[in-house]
C-alpha cells in the first residue's frame, strides 16, 4: 500500500513539473515561427537551384 501511495506521488509531481515548464507562445509568436519556417525553406529552395545551375554551367 504504501509503495501505490509513493507511485501516484511521483505521477502527481511529474505530471504537475512538466505542466508548469511548458512555455505558451502568442499568437504573434507563433505566426512569427511560421514564417520564419517558410522563409528557411525559400532560403534552401533557391540555394538547391543555385547548386544545379552551377552544376549545369559546370557541366558545358
């Protein structure tokens, strides 16, 4: 009995631990995220085009 006891104290603390570090973002923040995602994947877009063009040019 008292090891149950100690089990659902240490869910209960961990649960309640991990709970209270979880950071919210603002919508702001997270529309800020999204582009900053597009705008990383813009940037390896045109360096990929950049490679095969180079390699293209390389190539004749």
């Amino acid at each position: 009995m008292k090891k149950l006891a100690y089990i659902f104290l240490f869910a209960f603390v961990t649960t309640t631990a991990l709970s209270s570090c979880r950071e919210d973002k603002s919508a702001g923040e997270k529309m800020e995220d999204g582009i900053e995602e597009v705008g990383d994947g813009i940037e390896e877009g045109a360096e990929e085009v950049q490679d095969e063009v180079e390699d293209a040019v390389d190539d004749n």
